[in-house]
C-alpha cells in the first residue's frame, strides 16, 4: 500500500512540475478562409493545436493581418508563426518540416484560354488578395501588372466582370471563394499549378526556436504515421 501510495505521489509531483514548467508559445498567424477562421476555429489552427498538444507545450495563438505577423515575427514578438513560406520570412527561421505544398492556380473567365503558365499570364492585369504569400517569379515581372484587392471573393467579382484578366490563388481557398462570390463564368485548369511553395511553421532561429521546429517536426510525422494529419487536413474542403 505504502509504495502504491509513493508511486501515486512521485507521478503526481512529475505532472505537476511537467505542468508548470510548460512553455507557453506565442503563435502568430492570420486569417485565410477556411484554415484560420480565428484563434479557436480553421484546419491550421486544429492542426497546430493537436501538434503542441503533442509536443506538451502550450499555445497562445495570436491573428492579425499577414505584414503585422511577419513583423512581430522579424521583432522577436512572437516564438513562431504559421502559415510560412519563405517569400514571407525578412531573416532566418528554425523551419519544421512541411505542412504541405502551396499550389496556385490561374483562374480566368470561361470565355478566354485555362492559364497553367506564369509566361501566359504577360500582358495581363491579374488580381492577388493583400496579405497572400506569392511565388517571386510572379511578383518579380515586370511584363504581369498585379492589381491587388482586399479579399479571394473581391477578386473573383472583379474577375466575373472583366476588370482583371486572372486571378491567382490557392486552388482550395480559390474554389471556396469562386463559390462564395456567385459568379458561374469562371474555371481553372485543375492538376496544373502555376508555382509550388513548401508550407511550415517558422520558429525564432535561436535554440529555443530550433528545438520547437524539431519538437513540431517529430509531431507532425507521427501525425502522419497514425492517419491524424490526413484526418483534420481533409476538412479543407
């Protein structure tokens, strides 16, 4: 009885210490229709609340606008962020492995050619939501003239109606928003991305920050393995 009751005692001391002395991350993102809805709701957000979950560290996860996050980041204001890519970062990062590829479609009005080109695309006025990360390669030439718009359901009203020739966006958030807007004159060419983008969290690049990406890493992967990652990263319909 005596060492049932000093076992009992020892893990309970172990989970109280453990309990206490968790790390409380501050967790920067922003919103993106359906994956960041807000600090409680979106696939990232579930996503990254089962990995700290597993990783025994806890979360304080903070939304504002993509340049105001990138720049607490840059600051030291904040322990990470997510979504990253590295067209985002203004310095060095401790990166976990993958969350998935960012893929961008062309989506044009259903009386002009599919575009799975970014060379196509010369010539053209083509809409970016503010905020968005894009490929440099589009961001870069001179010959594509960007107009930007403060959402993906601006953009693909603008587009409907003829004030832009593209507009360019993750093909999941593209298709919610194409749906979201009401217009029917609109497609894609589906399986043909214009740029591919690794996707992670970004992490402080100091030794804090490169044991959280190893910590968020090791999650992720044994997400993965169990079949939990597929579960909640299928919910982005």
């Amino acid at each position: 009885m005596r060492k049932w009751f000093a076992l009992a005692l020892t893990a309970a001391l172990v989970f109280s210490v453990s309990a206490a002395w968790a790390k409380t991350i501050k967790m920067g993102t922003y919103q993106i229709p359906l994956m960041v809805v807000n600090k409680d709701k979106g696939v990232f957000v579930e996503l990254v609340k089962a990995i700290a979950k597993r990783a025994g560290d806890q979360l304080d996860i903070i939304v504002a606008p993509p340049k105001r996050t990138v720049g607490g980041f840059a600051s030291g204001n904040l322990d990470g962020f997510f979504p990253c890519l590295d067209v985002m970062l203004k310095g060095d990062a401790a990166k976990s492995a993958p969350i998935y590829i960012k893929m961008d479609y062309a989506f044009t009005r259903s009386d002009t050619p599919k575009i799975s080109d970014l060379k196509a695309l010369e010539g053209k006025t083509v809409g970016i939501t503010i905020g968005y990360p894009y490929a440099k390669e589009l961001l870069t030439n001179k010959k594509i003239k960007l107009e930007q718009a403060e959402s993906d359901v601006l953009n693909m009203k603008k587009l409907s109606k003829g004030r832009i020739d593209a507009f360019v966006v993750e093909e999941k958030t593209g298709v919610k928003a194409l749906q979201e807007s009401g217009a029917a004159n609109i497609h894609y060419d589906k399986g043909k991305a214009l740029s591919k983008q690794e996707v992670y969290f970004a992490f402080q690049p100091n030794a804090d920050g490169k044991a959280l990406a190893e910590k968020f890493s090791k999650a992720l992967a044994d997400m993965k393995a169990d079949g939990s990652f597929g579960k909640i990263m299928s919910k982005a319909k």
